[in-house]
C-alpha cells in the first residue's frame, strides 16, 4: 500500500472532475496542476498549487513546456525505497509525487475534425506522456490515471484503502497507461504516415480498439475478440443473440460483396465466408429468390446480405428459412416487426458501412501480411473482346457481374452467371477445374434456368481443359485475365465452338 | 532550410558515432550530451557540453533524471518564427537546439535477454522519447534523428547543405521518429499484456518491423508488404526468385500444417493456401510419393514442405516437376547442387521456424479479427468411440491423422485418409456434403489404393447424409465432432453399417 500525499493532475478531457476531486481532498491529497485544469479546479474552489509555483519556473511557449522540469519528474520518478534517490530529493528540495491523473491533448478528435495540419500537429502532447511513462514506469510506487473513466476505480481504490492505492491497482494503471502511449503515438505515427503516402514504414504499428471480447474463436477452444480502428464498429447490431466470430467473419465477406453492387440493388447470401449465392434484381424480393435458388442447401443456417433497404414482404419471406444474419441497409418497422418473433436472429444494419481503401492485413505465427484491398471498380476498358463473336449487351452484363462476384469467391474460383444472378459457383479448389465442376454441378441443379450462362474465372485458364468443360455444359461467354501461354489455343476454341471470350486486365485471386 | 548550431546527443547505441562526430565538428554544431554519450564523446576528443552543466541543473536519480528540464524543452520546442517564443527563451536566458539525436534503452533487447523485471522496467526510456516527440513534433525548426542508421543520411543532408537540413529531411526524420516512438511503447505495452496473460486489452497495439516490400499483393494491382515482430523472419530463403505474396501466404499454410505433424516425418504440399496431399512415412521419398498421389495435377505449381532435411534423392525427383517453393527443415549439399540447376525455383530453410501460442489477426476494412491460434494437440482422451465397432490400431492412427490435417484445410473441410496419407481433401464449400463429394472423386482418382480409407471432417455432420455419401464410397471409419441434433442417427447409421465413428472433444473450423 502506498499513501497518496500529492497528486498531479493536468487533463484535456475536464470530465467528472468534480467527484474525484472531492475524494481527493477528502484524504487531504496535496494538488499540483497548471492551465485549464488549474482554472477549473479552481472554479470548483479546491486548494490546488500552479505547477509553474510548484516548480518556480514560468510557463513558456505558450504552454508548449511546463511540466518539463526536475522537480516534477523526480517527484515522479523517485523510487521511495532508495537512499541515494531520496538524499537526491532532499539535496534538490524536491517532493513526491504519488499520482499522477494526465490525459492527452485530443490528437485523435482533431483529426477526425479537421484538416489543418498545423493545427493537428500542435496537438501532440509532449509533457503529458512523458508524466505518464514516467509514472507507469514507478508504478509500484506512483498510481496513474489516463482516462476520466478510471476516475471511479480510482475513487474506490482510494476509498477502500483510505487514501492509499495497491501495487495490483498501479500495475493495472501502468499498464493501461503504456496502451494508452503506444495507442497514442500509433495514431501520429499513422497519420505522418498517411500524409505521405507511406503505407510501409520501416517500423509499422496497427493500433485498434476493443470492441468486444467474444464468447470465442472460430472454434470454442480458441479465445477472441474483435477491434475497430474507431471506437465503434461502422455496422449495428439492432436485434439477437451476441454475433460470433464466424458471424462477424461472415459478415464481412458479405457486407464486401454487398458494397461492390449498385446502390440499393442485390441480395447475397454467405455460408463459410463465401458467397454462396448472389443476385441484382430491381424487384428485391425476386432478388432474394433467384440468390438463394443457386445453392438452396447451403443458404441454410447462412447470412443473408441486403444491400437495401428491408421491407415486410421480404421479412416475412427470410422468416421461412432459418438464418444465423441478416444484414441490410436500415429495416422498415414492418419489417422489424416480423423478425421480433424470431428474437435470437441476428440482425445487423450495415448503412454506415463503407469499404475504404485501406491496408488490410493477416498474421501468420510471427509474420504479417499486409496489402491494399481488391477494391478496383470495373470499367468497360478494362475488357477486351478476344473472340470473333462479339458479346450480346446482356452477355456484356453477366460477364462483369460474374467477374465482380468471382473476385470475393476463395480462389480458384469460377462463377457461373445468367440474368445477374450467380447459378453456379465453385470455390476453394486447388485445381481450376474442378472448380468448373463445382459450379456446373450447381448450375445442373438450378431450377427453371432459361437464359444463357456465361462464365467467370478469377485467373487464367492454364490449359483449355477448364474453359471446354464450361462450354460443353451450355456456357455461351467466358470471361478471364490473360496470362497463360496457351492463350491463343483458348483463343482458337472459343472460335471454333462460337464462344464469347473476353479476357480483363485484372486477376482477382483471394485466398 | 534550417542552419545547425546547437545538437544534443544522447545515445544508448554508441554505433558509428565518431564519423558522425567528425562532420558535426567541420561545420561548428556545439554539442550537448550526458552520461556514456558524453564520455564517448570527449574520448574521441571532441568538445562537448554536459546536460547537467548546460541547464545547471544536477542528473539524479542515477540518471533518471537528467533531461527533463525546461532549457532542454524549451530549447527543442521552440518556434523559431515566433516572437512570444522568442522573447521566452530570451527572457530565461534559454538557447536553441537544432538536432536531437537519441536512441532509447534497449527495451527490445533487454526483453530478448532477460526476464528479470526490474531490470525490463529500468530500460524503459523516459527522457529519451521526450525530446524525440519534442523535435518530431517540431520538426519545422528541428531534426531528429533516432537510430544509427539514419547517420549516413544525416550526414549526406549536412554536408549537402553546408551544415544545414531541409524541411524534406526533417519531415521524413519526424515521421520515423513517431514511428520509433510508438513502436517502443507498444513493445512495452505488449509486454505488461502478456506478463499478465491480457490478449485483450482496451487498446491494443500490434507491431512489425519491415522485411520486404512485395512486388505487388495477391494480385499485381494491389500493393503489399510482410512484416515480422522480430529483425528478421523465421524461414530463410536460400536460393530463387523473390518471393510473392502469395509465395508467403502458401508457405505459412504449409508449415502451420508441416509443424504440427511428427518430428522430421511428413511431406505436405498446398496450392492456393490449401492443403492438396499430405503424407506422413519413414521413408522421406514415399512420402513426397504418397503426397503427391493425392491430387497430381493440383501439386504443379504448388509448394512442397518437407518437416525433414532434405536428401539428393528426394531433390533429384522434385526437380521432375515444375513446384513454386521447396521448404525444408534443411538442405544436405547434395540436394542443393540438385536445385542449383533450376535457379528460379526458391529453397525455403524452415529448420528455425516454431508455431508459437501468439493471437493471430487479420482485418477487414476498419475492423479487425483477433484469436488464439488452433494450436490444439491431440490425445487420445480427446476422442470418444461411439459406434459398437470399435476401430482398429491402424484405424486409430489413421483417423487422428485424417482429423489433424482436416483442421488446416479451408472449411467445409473433409479429409479421406489411408497408410497416414490423404487420399481425398474436399474443401472450402459452404455445403459439407459437397466437400465429401470433392474429397470423394479425388480418393477414386488415387493410384493403387489397397488399404481401407477413414474420413475426417472439421465439425459435425447436420444430416445423415454426408457419412451416408462416405461409407457409401467405401470409407470404413469416420472422426467427427459432435454436436448435431441428429447425432444419434448418425451413430444409429454406423452401427447398421458397422462403421467405425468416433466422436471429437473439439470442433476445427478454419476460413
């Protein structure tokens, strides 16, 4: 236990000082402090000394230094157990300082509101993490706060002890204190970053925010949680049970793919964080129909992804099967309505989610993968037709619908597409070809299929193999990147059998 | 540009000083220093200035405290176009620094060395990051410099510009600072986390340090690079082509999967980071047989680990097929003059590769994914008979096998093994019943296959049918979790069919 003699407090964020200051001076606690925090713990009419007092020696630049001073850090820094550092004190005229209460200037929130670099930049506090690291470095002898929603542990720790703190309290305050530096400085590091379009620093620091701790990983043995680079996730949970990893895992894929369609328009559905169905009709209840029609076994116990918004008659339909999520772009209270009998379904309104053109990036043991996300939006320039027979508009249509919806499929993945809508797709096979197989099997099996079917691959052909099996199950139009040596023989091919082919700038492998 | 006249220097890594040392003193920079650097300093005959003497002001605290004074702040953080902050410093009679150079205690390498406690803390570097934030901060006046191998830039800026820098330089050299700084605290955060045992705390920071930037991601449109927590990567490549993305994404599937099997036993070998053969045998060029059997035609192209050292023979037959990677636990000279004959084809050294217990993450948009790794190792109480037939030693062998592998193929997994090799891998389906049909046609496509054959699936079967499909094929054991409501009719179905079922503790999704 250690007693409280003497605090210092300097915070940004003025919140609830009022209670702890109370506290404080309840247990005769000595109060240091300088600027606004001064002004208004003066306003609240508690005894409190100006550090440039305290330190003699005036507060200059503007504030830019005023803690910056021996007497300050030595006061913080002392170890209470050490002869020579405390003769050093008494030489120096020094004293102790047992808390240290500091947050920091908002960086953060001024980048959120503006754009004034100067502006921005002076908001990088210097004098208030060096008083926290000091303090979180001599936690056992000094408690430090860094955030107003401490005040009430504080407050407790105080009460329970009568004005003395636990060392496991300052271990816990130092620690929480070094997540808040490094967070911190993650951020301006970020941002410098950013600024000069460095998305790979020498040194890289990611920095996220505990959303939520989950009932577990991907299985129940492995522990998880999810974080956000903002302290709130961009999509909201309005009804069910909590989301799980795989849900959460899920719904990215899907909100990924969702985001990609044109606006208000197209229902997918996700099964083991690939698409398993996928489809743009006005009518968004034939949407849905024709989305779930391509692999009605698996769109059970999946997620169905609106990228509209939810309506009673579409509700009243999703309620017929069962599903883990939906998510939509807002729900109508009709529509809310229906699903309030299912009270454990999931439902998540994504209308604020919006894919940005981040680095994205995955662990494996020691290392980390980073790169840009596939987020290149297709043009009509970025297709050759390389075949004599030249696309229908419709054929046109499909192919880069089934080519935008292949690029979110695990490779190698083929998409097998008719009317904007997926009637086949094959995912996650090592060979090419037998992902042609998957999607004609599911093709095969796709009632009431009248129009013609074109075809999507994420890579190129290696051999004409894949591309013969397509078109001797009825595909008319195939759409993939070029590359393989053997082009000119898919070329010929697709001469000799009447088959549209049109090779884009782009492969889309995803893994 | 900015003339230097005044620098400080406080280094913990006294590398390559006395060049740098030399160039300061060709163009008069005074020098202020402390504690070693001073000493080194003036051994190399330099003059300099002590802290303690310029601010008149004693180090204490055993040199906690020695910078943390306003002449030193002021000095750095002064704007040198401002006259209040002018008029401040003239008023105490303070004087300007130019150029901070300091590099901190050694946390890292204290932390790699030690676990002593006490000592860890005292490498937690107070002054030093102060006046780097400060000088990062005010890098429109000041430069900073952080580390030893920014010298040689530094001193190319100087001499170029007569003893001054540009905003350019000290831009970039402030962007580098806030990237040391932020990774220096998430190191410390990180370590109070993991002292105690904390995977998520409220804010959390991940760092890396940059091994290489890729020539372009998964796809050449988009940009990536891999970094590691250490220096340097656990797998050394010793000869071939750089490595892609994609390379890096296939060679961790493979060694997550190669480490987990029997020491210097088992070949695997994956293709779009999954799993396409894996086999366990004493004989290592069996092995490499039996893995390849599994799915020949997938295999070109591929990645082969080998939890082995590899031998002449064994090179002399990989080399008959065209493969992206060889990774191996080490290379006998013999087999690498085999490869030096294909020079693009890249030898990975895995020998000091370890899976260790860390958190894995992976991000999607601006949320971020966290969990335990799968690390789970089997024993024999971790599988429960449930069918009357009981299953034979060799059954035994071959389902936990089948059931170790099966948790490293993308789900729906589904693997069919025999003679501890995979003759079937069905995976990455959102329907399980499909993954049992691709893992089906692959075990009827496999050469010679004598011996029954036991199947593996990642979580449970919903239905009957999916084991139905597999006994049905001629698989004679089945390892799967429990958990379905149809459980009992699942057992009830291996008992009409005397089928060995055995039910797992764990279920092992992967995506």
């Amino acid at each position: 236990m250690k007693k409280i003699k003497r605090a210092l407090i300097s915070v940004s964020d003025k919140k609830n000082l009022k209670n702890l200051l109370k506290v404080l001076s309840r247990y005769k606690i000595e109060l240091i402090s300088s600027g606004g925090t001064f002004k208004e713990i003066k306003k609240f009419k508690f005894k409190c000394l100006e550090v440039s007092e305290y330190t003699n020696s005036p507060e200059i630049l503007g504030g830019r230094v005023k803690t910056l001073h021996p007497k300050i850090h030595a006061g913080i820094l002392s170890k209470r157990n050490n002869k020579s550092h405390n003769k050093d004190l008494k030489d120096n005229n020094f004293e102790l300082i047992d808390l240290v209460i500091v947050n920091f200037y908002p960086f953060e929130k001024t980048l959120e509101k503006s754009n004034n670099h100067l502006k921005i930049i002076e908001n990088i506090d210097v004098g208030g993490p060096t008083m926290v690291r000091a303090a979180a470095k001599n936690y056992n002898d000094v408690a430090v706060i860094t955030s107003s929603d401490q005040y009430k542990e504080l407050i407790d720790e105080i009460k329970k002890n009568k004005g003395s703190t636990s060392i496991e309290f300052r271990e816990k305050m130092s620690s929480e204190a070094f997540s808040e530096t490094a967070y911190y400085d993650a951020i301006i590091s970020n941002y410098f970053n950013t600024i000069k379009n460095n998305d790979f620093p020498k040194k890289k620091v990611i920095y996220g925010n505990l959303i939520e701790k989950l009932r577990y990983g991907e299985n129940p043995h492995q522990h998880a949680a999810v974080y956000s680079k903002n302290k709130i996730l961009d999509i909201k949970q309005i009804q069910g049970k909590q989301l799980s990893y795989n849900n959460y895992n899920d719904i990215f894929s899907a909100l990924t793919i969702s985001k990609s369609l044109p606006k208000n328009l197209g229902t997918v559905i996700v099964k083991h964080a690939n698409p398993c169905g996928v489809s743009i009709n006005k009518n968004i209840l034939k949407s849905y129909h024709l989305a779930i029609a391509c692999d009605p076994i698996s769109a059970f116990g999946g997620i169905v992804s609106c990228n509209y918004k939810l309506n009673k008659t579409l509700a009243l339909e999703l309620n017929n099967i069962f599903l883990e999520v939906i998510i939509a772009n807002g729900f109508d209270s009709e529509a809310l309505k229906v699903f309030k009998k299912k009270k454990n379904l999931r439902l998540i309104d994504a209308t604020n989610f919006v894919m940005k053109d981040l680095v994205k990036f995955s662990s494996a043991n020691e290392s980390v993968l980073t790169q840009s996300e596939d987020l290149k939006r297709f043009n009509i320039r970025d297709f050759r037709v390389v075949s004599k027979k030249k696309p229908s508009k419709s054929q046109l249509k499909n192919l880069i619908f089934a080519f935008n919806i292949c690029r979110y499929v695990k490779s190698n993945a083929i998409v097998l597409a008719s009317q904007e809508t997926t009637v086949g797709i094959g995912s996650g096979q090592p060979s090419r070809l037998d992902s042609c197989q998957i999607a004609i099997d599911k093709m095969n099996k796709f009632q009431d299929l009248n129009e013609e079917v074109v075809a999507a691959s994420d890579a190129f052909f290696p051999f004409v193999d894949g591309i013969e099996k397509l078109v001797q199950s009825g595909v008319t139009a195939v759409i993939q990147p070029s590359g393989s040596i053997r082009d000119k023989e898919i070329i010929k091919f697709a001469n000799q059998t009447g088959t549209v082919l049109v090779f884009s700038k782009t492969r889309h492998f995803r893994h």
